[in-house]
C-alpha cells in the first residue's frame, strides 16, 4: 500500500503562480456598483444627527434604516451592530455604506456626509469585563495551605495582525431571486445565518459562494460576516451587483486582529515541586465580544501547556474597550497562554535553581494523565521520543551551556505545546453538526460536497488525496470547486485545525461508503454526518471534561543572536517536531509548518501593533513588520507519526500547533542571550535594550 | 481625468514645468504610496504630474576622473550592476526598500521626497555628491545637504529639476553604512549611521559621519568632523566619551510608529561609540 504521506504537487499551484486563480477584486460585472463604508470618526460617542447629501440617481446611502431583520451581526452574542444607530463604541465603526456606479463618485459622497456627535468618555483599560469563566481541578486550597512560597509572574501579549496577502471582499449581486455574495471568506455558513438573519428571510434566498482566498488565518472566520451583510442589504435594496474591497489601511485599522491579553500566573511551591497553579486571565476584545468568549475560553483550557499540574484554578475575563474588536486568529487564545505558561515554568525553574529542561520533564503530561479540565488524555503521547530527536538535531544542551559561558549574544530557546483538534469538548456535536457528501456521476468522475475553504492550507489537494487514495481512482476523477452553499451541505466552517480531522474523517467514511457499494456507470451519492466518541463527556458551564477529541503536539528550538550595538535579533536556525498523527501531505504540513512557526516567532520578536487612543497605530505593510524570507531562518521539520484512530489515515489538527510554540520559543532564546527575564512580547529592540540597560 | 504628461525629452520636460503648476514624478514608489485614493480611484495631485521614466537622455552613468555623474532618471538598480558606484552608495541601495522597488527608485527621487530615513541619504551627505539642476535657461550644481531644507521641504523651485546626480570618487582607509530596521529586508530605517575616514600615518586626515532618521533632515556636523582630525588614531579613541558627547545634542529623534526616541538616541550613540572602538 502507498504511503498517503507521499508529497504529490499541489492541485491549485499552476493557477495560483501563473496568476490565473481569480480573486475577489479580480471579478467584474456588469453595470456593477461600488460600496465604501462610511465610519464613524470617534471611538464613543452618540450620533445626534447625520445630513447626508442629495444623491445623484443611480447613488445610494444604505443604512440601518435599511435593514429587514434586527441590526445585528448574527454570531454568538447578540452586541454587534451591522450599522451604527445611535451611538458609536469605536473608531472607524461601519455607520452607512455609499453605492454607486463611479467609484471616486462613490468616495466624495462619502466625505461629503456630515454626523453630529455627542462625544463621551471612551475605556481603554481592563475595567469592564462582560465574560468571566472560571474553573478548577484538584484542591487549589490544600495546595495553597500545603505550598512554602508562591511564585508569581504577569505576562503581556500584544495585538497580531492576520495580514492575509489579499484584503477583506466581497461582491454581491442579484440571481434567480437570491442574494448571492461571493467573497474571500473561510465560513460560506457562517456568511449565509448572518445574511439570513440580518435580512429576516428564507434560507434559499441567500446563496454565498467562496472565491479563491488570499489567505485568511482566522482574520476572514466571523469578519465577513458584517461586510457580507452590508452588501446583502444594499443587494436586496438594489437588486444590481455591488463590490466592496478593502483598502490595506482600512483593512489593519477595522479589522479583527489576534486579542490582547494579560495573563497572572501564580505557582504554589514546597520542596522545588509545584503543588498548583492559579491563572488570571484577561482579553481585550475591543468594542464587540463577538467570539471573544470561545477565545478566552481556549486560552483557559490551554492553562498548563502540555504540563500535567494537579492542583489548578483558573480564572478569565473578556473585557470590553473602545476599540477594534478582535477575533479569530490562527491559535484562538491558544498563542496567549502558551507564551505565558512557557515563560512561567522556566521563570519557576530559574527562581528555584533547577535546570529548566529537568523540571519540564518532571511535569510532562503522560497517556491516561488528567487534563487542565479534568479530562483524560486518551492517546498516546510521544512527546519524549520528539523531544530527544530535536535535542539532537538542534544539539540543544550542548549550545545551551555554551552561549551561557560565553558571555556572547547567542541564545537557544525551546518550547513545548499542543493543540485541542476541531471545537471545544461536544461543540462538533452541539453547534457543527458536519455533513458532507460524496456524489458520483455516470462517468464515475466523484465529486466532494463540502464547505470547506481552501485558503493556501492546501484542503484541496489533500481531500482530493484522501478520497483518491480510498477509492483507488486518479486524483484527476476527483473533483472538489469553490465551496457554494446551494451545492454543498454544511460541514461547518474552515476553523479549530478541524477540517482535515473532522471533516476529511467524514469524507473518508464516505469515500468507504462509496468504494464498498461501487457500481461503474451509475450516478451515486453518499452521506455522512459527525457522530461524537461517546467517551467524550465535556460539560461546558463547568469546564469539566475531554475538552477536545483530540490533541497534536510539538516542540520548537530557535536560535537566536543578538546584535550588541542595535540590539537587533537575528534568528538564526529553528528545529521543528511534530505530531499531527499522521501527515496527509509531508510537503504540506512542512507549508504549514514553515509558515506557522514563521508567524509565531514574528509575533514573538518582530510584529508590533499598538492602538493609541483607540486608533491602530501600524496601518500598513511598511509600518506593520512581519518577517519577510530574508529574516526567516533556516527551519528544519520533523515529524513523527502517531496515528489518530478517527482521523482519516490517522491524521489530526495541524493548522493552528505550528504556530502556537514560536512566540516562547524565541523570546526564551532572547532571554538565554541577554540573561534578563522577559515577560512580554513582542521582544523588540527596544524593549532588549531596556532589559539590558537595567543592569 | 487627470491632466499628466510623459516627456521622452529634456527640453520638452523643461518646458513643460516651465509652463505648467507641475509635479515630477521619478520612481513614484513613495509619491504614489502618499497620493493614492484608493483601488480603481485615480491618485491625488494639485499640480500635473509628469512621469519621467522615459526620457533616455537622463538615464545613464558616466564617470570621469573625478566624479561619477548619474543621470537623474536611473533606476538605482542599475547602480548596483554598476562597477565603478561607490561602495558606500551600493551598500545603502542593497538595503533600500524590495528589488521591485529598487527598480523603479531612483536617486533624486530619494532627494526630493526629503524624508530623514531616505537610506542614500546620509551617503550622499558624506560623499560631498552635488545634484545638477536645471530650468528652461539656466542650470546650477547644489550639494545634496543644501538642498534639503527640512522634513519633504527642499531649495526646488516649480520650474527646476534634478537632471544630474555628481558623486566624488574618493578612495576612504575605513567606511561603513549601517541602517537599523525594523527588519532585514524591505523597512524604513529607524536610526541609519554611516562613516568614511581617511587615515595616514596613524593620523585621521579626514572623518565624516552622519546619521539617518534621528532628526528632522540628515545630521552631518563638519565642525565636529574638522575638530577630531589631525588626530592621533588611539588619541582619537581615547576622546571616545568627548566625541560622544560632542554629538549627542545633535541626535533629537522622535516617537513614532517604528520606534521611540530612548532607543534611536542610544543606537545611534552606540554606533558612534562602536565605529571609534573599531577604527
């Protein structure tokens, strides 16, 4: 039998380096409109009174007065406006959009429109929480009672910006009496309830269709949500076709980015053991709590890394500010925590003079150990056997003690972390429901019904892989175009690392279906729908539980040198292990590795985002800096397998598990090399040089 | 409809600007970033521009025993393939911007735009480099340091133009450009430091220095460099903390989106510091 691993060229390459693929700003229409968003020019304030224009026929202002259903974007909570009312809550919020045939037309009457406000007081700090979740494991207070000394440290993450290469789109128009959307999206399902219900309508009334996507990492999950039903509305006004593309500025300043967060964690000591942990929590989720609840809430579970602690209470907030509101991004909470409890365990080592690898591997969680919710990890976990393949490639302990001697600027740094696969404890099974299908024609080319978005992750080339492989027929007869909500079932959004696992488990269930009751010639058609393990008992008000089916695991080693006049880093070579049970595509998990890994040391050393006084500071690619190829290192990726039983092939979450380890992995190096604790990142320049100058 | 103009000639550009509210526009790789509108809307400008990019008579590089005259219209890549460009301009090209960019940048470009982080700025200061300027019936040859007057603010009157860049060939005992970015590749300076000296005999018979982005033009004091010549080599390094201090009234940089003022006043001192150390 083949090894499904086996690197095959990816189905949509050609197209994609050619320049042939279309994106969203590639369409054109007839007679097609333009819509740019007009925003509010205050971060709070009430809106008293709005003087639009006479419009020239053929222009339009859509506003909130203009909606069908109720003015809100359907998502978790019901908080976030589609067009401001009566008051704004921050900068740059939607308020009205202006259509019309000549786009620079478009834009003077979107100067042109006057809003009065009544300005008030606007909240940047942490005071405000309207989400608290909290939760324990073990005896936190016999462990308090019990410990000699506490060790207490605060970390700080920054905002990240997605910086997907193709900006925020969409197109509507109207067809065969349906408002039809075909935007850069990763949810068309996501796009189709919050249509439907900003417009109050029937299902079939709204068709979303996907165009190709120019990246997304998380930044286009719920976002377009609130684009799609700006247009759907001006559609269902206008009934012509309408583009709305984002400028870069106003992409970085509107958009969702990854959540701010402090996080307080404190170890109960006795013996150089540690007896329990308690976490503090706090997000910033801007103006809107929109999915920031489900962030917070994996950051929680993600409270000890991949460290086994008996004794925890754990405590989290989502707070509101006047600014942006944040959302999904690759890691979703995870990247948080992760740097903090990375941080804090070799902080602890340092504090109690203990060699930091000794006491990581003291608290390694093992097969059957307990989980930070009191659930089980069911599989087994080979984090040992990773960890001595990258200490030897990487030559780990070695480096080490001799960057520490040396009184050089070199450094080495190594984190471990895993990722929950798919949603949170029973939400595949509670609010997913994933169906897919399989149909066959008479020229038994077989086509996959999913609504899974390839967004550069490469879903295409290996669903195609998984159900050629299954079915014993050339990758060629397997077909699988943009995802359209009138075509395909919904098999739940393209987010949580879930959709080789989750959905390409259903798709090769259903490829079984298929292969078993073959008849050549026939048309046929298989259905699956996502059944859950009945092992897994999640009970989600009280954090209890499996919080996920399944786990993939990694470890990264950066190394780092430090530049004695600029305090400038160069990170100079990264070693790689991972578990992500079993690789459909080795070429395109190291894809997603490089560029993981890459995203999460940028988010550790490189990518400053600040907002000042509510408004984003880094607007554009020249100010936002993220690594280019000239800053990447040499990376080198292994993985090993450890098969999943209900993936397909044994396959578990990869998307999210490269990204998560890079931010403590390099700032542990940066700490090595300075020998001064760090507690925040990014770990620019400039902060280097105010650790170092507090000698 | 924007009103522009795309000479192929000199003159005809002259005359141009002669007789229109103009702009000229080469490279465009920043003026376009300024002006731009917005996708599918036609960029902002008051006056007509005027894209230069094909006038052939301007794009050269020639040298003469002295100096290396560089016509105003070629692409700064093309100073890189050049052998004879100075090793201090070719080291700050290989670090401008992207090699697209560089493909359309050019020098009087980075002049004109007049921005403290321009990175053949702070060389073109040191380099003693004069620009060529002409109008319809006059032409005069000012040093680059005299044509920035401030932040975008330069001596250009509407009616003139760069046609000429002049760079001295000079043979330096120890130079360097250093830019500190954000990162390696594609980044506005956040501090740029550059040196040349010439030394004979253990004796500095020459020094200049400047730096980038740590005030509102280039700072290049010749008073300083003239103080600390005719000196010793090690006499020179023991006057490290004098010469630091000489200059530290100079560096007066800004908070800003790329950096902060505490960070560029330390690095550029350092680099000072680093170059006596060095030399």
């Amino acid at each position: 039998m083949k090894d499904i691993s086996k690197t095959i060229k990816k189905v949509d390459s050609d197209d994609k380096s050619s320049g042939k693929s279309k994106y969203i700003s590639d369409y054109k229409m007839e007679n097609m409109l333009h819509a740019i968003t007009v925003r509010s020019k205050h971060q709070k304030a009430k809106i008293i009174k709005r003087t639009y224009p006479v419009l020239k026929e053929g222009y339009y202002i859509i506003d909130h007065t203009d909606i069908p259903g109720v003015n809100f974007v359907k998502m978790i909570f019901d908080d976030m406006p589609v067009f401001a009312e009566n008051e704004v809550n921050y900068y740059l919020e939607p308020i009205a959009l202006v259509v019309g045939p000549d786009k620079e037309e478009v834009l003077e009457i979107v100067n042109s429109i006057e809003i009065a406000y009544e300005i008030q007081i606007p909240t940047y700090e942490y005071t405000n929480s309207v989400i608290n979740y909290n939760f324990t494991k073990g005896n936190i207070e016999k462990a308090k009672k019990e410990s000699e000394s506490e060790i207490e440290y605060t970390y700080n993450t920054p905002y990240q910006e997605q910086l997907y290469i193709e900006p925020q789109g969409m197109i509507g128009y109207f067809e065969n009496n349906q408002v039809t959307l075909v935007g850069s999206i990763q949810c068309p399902y996501y796009v189709k309830a919050a249509v439907v219900s900003i417009l109050d309508s029937e299902e079939d009334y709204i068709r979303v269709k996907q165009a190709t996507v120019g990246g997304a990492f998380g930044g286009k999950e719920e976002f377009p949500s609130l684009i799609a039903c700006h247009l759907a509305i001006a559609v269902h006004k206008i009934k012509k076709s309408v583009k709305l593309i984002y400028e870069r500025e106003e992409d970085m300043e509107t958009t969702t980015k990854r959540h701010p967060a402090t996080i307080k964690l404190k170890a109960y000591m006795k013996d150089n053991k540690i007896l329990g942990i308690s976490s503090n929590v706090g997000i910033d989720a801007g103006a809107y709590i929109g999915l920031s609840g489900v962030v917070l809430s994996r950051a929680l579970i993600a409270a000890t890394g991949v460290y086994t602690i008996d004794n925890l209470a754990v405590n989290g907030d989502v707070f509101i500010t006047n600014t942006v509101p944040n959302g999904a991004f690759r890691g979703f909470g995870a990247p948080q925590m992760l740097f903090a409890i990375e941080m804090f365990i070799h902080h602890i080592a340092k504090d109690i003079n203990v060699e930091p690898l000794t006491l990581r591997q003291s608290y390694l969680a093992k097969q059957n150990d307990s989980t930070s919710t009191t659930g089980t990890f069911r599989d087994p976990i080979i984090m040992p056997e990773m960890l001595e393949k990258a200490l030897k490639e990487s030559d780990f302990i070695r480096k080490e003690k001799e960057y520490k001697q040396e009184n050089s600027l070199k450094g080495i740094g190594m984190s471990w972390f895993l990722h929950g696969c798919g949603f949170t404890g029973s939400g595949e099974a509670t609010h997913i429901n994933a169906v897919v299908k399989l149909e066959k024609d008479k020229n038994d080319l077989v086509t996959i019904l999913i609504a899974a978005v390839d967004m550069g992750q490469g879903v295409k080339t290996t669903m195609r892989k998984i159900v050629s492989n299954i079915l014993d027929i050339p990758i060629e007869n397997v077909i699988y175009n943009h995802p359209d909500t009138n075509l395909v079932p919904d098999s739940g959004p393209t987010v949580a690392s879930r959709t080789i696992m989750i959905v390409g488990g259903l798709v090769a269930r259903a490829a079984k279906q298929l292969k078993e009751n073959w008849i050549d010639r026939n048309y046929q058609i298989f259905t699956e729908k996502y059944k859950q393990p009945s092992y897994i008992k999640w009970d989600e008000d009280n954090f209890r539980g499996d919080a996920y089916p399944a786990y993939s695991w990694g470890i990264n080693i950066v190394e780092v040198e430090i530049d004695k006049n600029t305090y400038e880093v160069t990170v100079k070579e990264g070693w790689s292990v991972y578990d992500v049970g079993k690789a459909i595509d080795e070429q395109i998990i190291i894809g997603q590795a490089d560029g993981g890994q890459l995203q999460g040391i940028g988010y550790g050393y490189m990518e400053v985002m600040k907002a000042v006084d509510g408004k984003i500071q880094q607007k554009n690619v020249t100010d936002y800096i993220i690594p280019t190829s000239v800053d990447a290192p040499i990376l080198h990726t292994y993985l090993i397998d450890n098969p999943y039983p209900l993936g397909p092939y044994g396959a578990k979450g990869a998307g999210e598990l490269t990204l998560v380890g890079g931010a403590p992995a390099v700032a542990l190096a940066i700490e090595h090399a300075i020998g001064k604790k760090v507690t925040k990142i990014p770990v620019t320049p400039e902060y280097i040089m105010e650790l170092m100058s507090n000698e | 409809m924007v009103d522009y103009f795309i000479p192929t000639t000199l003159i005809d550009t002259l005359e141009f600007i002669n007789n229109n509210e103009a702009k000229i526009i080469s490279g465009a790789t920043d003026l376009m970033v300024q002006r731009k509108k917005g996708a599918e809307i036609t960029p902002y400008f008051t006056k007509k521009p005027v894209f230069v990019f094909n006038i052939k008579e301007l794009n050269f590089i020639k040298e003469s025993y002295e100096h290396i005259h560089i016509g105003a219209c070629t692409p700064v890549s093309d100073l890189l393939n050049h052998k004879g460009t100075p090793s201090l301009l070719r080291k700050s090209i290989e670090v401008m911007a992207s090699p697209a960019l560089r493909n359309l940048a050019t020098l009087p470009g980075n002049i004109i735009n007049a921005s403290p982080a321009g990175d053949t700025l702070p060389i073109l200061y040191i380099l003693d480099a004069s620009v060529k300027i002409e109008t319809l019936n006059s032409n005069r040859i000012v040093k680059v340091k005299d044509v920035i007057t401030g932040p975008r603010r330069t001596i250009l009157n509407s009616n003139e133009m760069i046609t000429e860049v002049i760079v001295p060939k000079e043979e330096f005992t120890k130079s360097d450009f250093v830019k500190v970015g954000g990162r390696k590749a594609d980044a506005i300076s956040k501090i740029s430091f550059t040196y040349a000296v010439k030394i004979k005999e253990n004796k500095i018979i020459d020094l200049r220095l400047a730096f980038g982005a740590v005030g509102p033009v280039i700072i290049r004091k010749e008073e300083l460099e003239e103080k600390y010549t005719n000196i010793e080599l090690s006499k020179f390094k023991e006057l490290k903390q004098e010469i630091i201090n000489d200059y530290r009234q100079y560096i007066t940089p800004i908070n800003d989106q790329r950096s902060n003022k505490e960070y560029r006043k330390k690095v550029a001192l350092n680099l000072l510091g680093d170059f006596i150390d060095t030399l």
